[in-house]
C-alpha cells in the first residue's frame, strides 16, 4: 500500500531561517509525532525510531534517512527513508521539499510518497492519507510554534515525544473525510 501526500504551508520567518532548522534532524524529528533522533551519523544521514499506536495496538519502526539529493542555493531537498517494523514489515518513502521566500515568510512545498508491507499498513489504515494529512498538520504546527513563538524564551526547545496516539487522528480523518464527501471533492 502506498501513501502520497502532496502539502504546502507557510512560516512567518526568513526562508534561510526555515532552511536551516528543517535540514537539521536534531530540530525536525522532535516536532514529527511519535519521533525520535536515535543517531546524526553524517551532515546528509540520520537514524531515528517512530512509535504509532493505535488503540491497544503500538507498532515501533527503526529506520534510517537520507539527504538524497541537496540544493542549498534553490533550497531544495530529496530525502529517502527506510524504517524496519519490530517483528512485521518494512516501510520505505521519499520526499521532496522546496521553500520559496515571500519576503517577511517563506512557502514550505513537499511531495512524499510512503510504501509499506507492515501490519498497521496492510491491515489498518483505510484512511491511510487523510491519517497522513493529519499528522503533518501536527507536524506543521510543531514547526510554526519552534519558528514562529510567542515568547521567544520557547523557541527551539525540543518536544518529549512518545508514540502518535492513532485514534483522535482516525476522528479527526474521518471528519475530514465527511467535510469533503459533503463538498463533492
């Protein structure tokens, strides 16, 4: 089963400012729900685990990412990843990010693509992409409250994470889902 995602958001700060804090995994895995940097094993590769859990069912995944393909100047970014699920199956995806300066913000546009033989994938998650929509909008507000604080006293302060609680994201899907059935999209 395949995930593709295809989101833009933007950040009120400095394109250069955003470039940096999201090439650095020691700034973006914390704001991923239910991640955590394990290892920074160079400038372009990191290894990390995401825990997921779904009601009673938690599944853990260790994996590794890559900066695939790197264009400081065009601030532009193609990543690989490939994660293990403990005991049942294999995940792998891509992304490709760009940022654009809009002067007093910057655009932040990516494109990801995720595929996965494990249990939670095959078995559970009919809503796989509205799930996926939901996370990074989580994803997205961690990033603004690091970039963007109120107080400046809290800005780059990495976040405890502990496992992406599953369901009050199926709510939230399915909501979402209903909203655009409603539309006729």
């Amino acid at each position: 089963m395949a995930i593709s995602m295809h989101e833009r958001f933007v950040v009120k700060a400095p394109v250069d400012t955003v470039w940096e804090f999201l090439m650095d995994p020691r700034h973006v895995v914390p704001c991923m729900p239910g991640a955590h940097l394990d290892e920074v094993e160079s400038e372009r590769a990191f290894r990390g685990s995401l825990k997921i859990a779904l009601g009673p069912f938690t599944t853990s995944y260790k994996g590794r990412v890559e900066f695939a393909e790197v264009d400081t100047e065009a601030h532009r970014v193609r990543m690989t990843a490939e994660g293990h699920e403990r005991g049942s199956g294999d995940a792998t995806g891509s992304m490709v990010s760009y940022l654009t300066d809009l002067g007093d913000a910057t655009e932040v546009f990516v494109d990801a693509r995720v595929e996965g033989t494990s249990r939670l994938v095959t078995q559970g998650l009919q809503l796989g992409e509205n799930l996926a929509h939901e996370l990074f909008a989580q994803f997205v507000a961690n990033v603004k409250d690091q970039l963007e604080p109120v107080d400046r006293s809290r800005a780059l302060i990495p976040r405890k994470s502990s496992s992406v609680q599953v369901v009050p994201l199926v709510a939230k899907a399915v909501a979402r889902r209903f909203r655009m059935k409603r539309k006729g999209r």
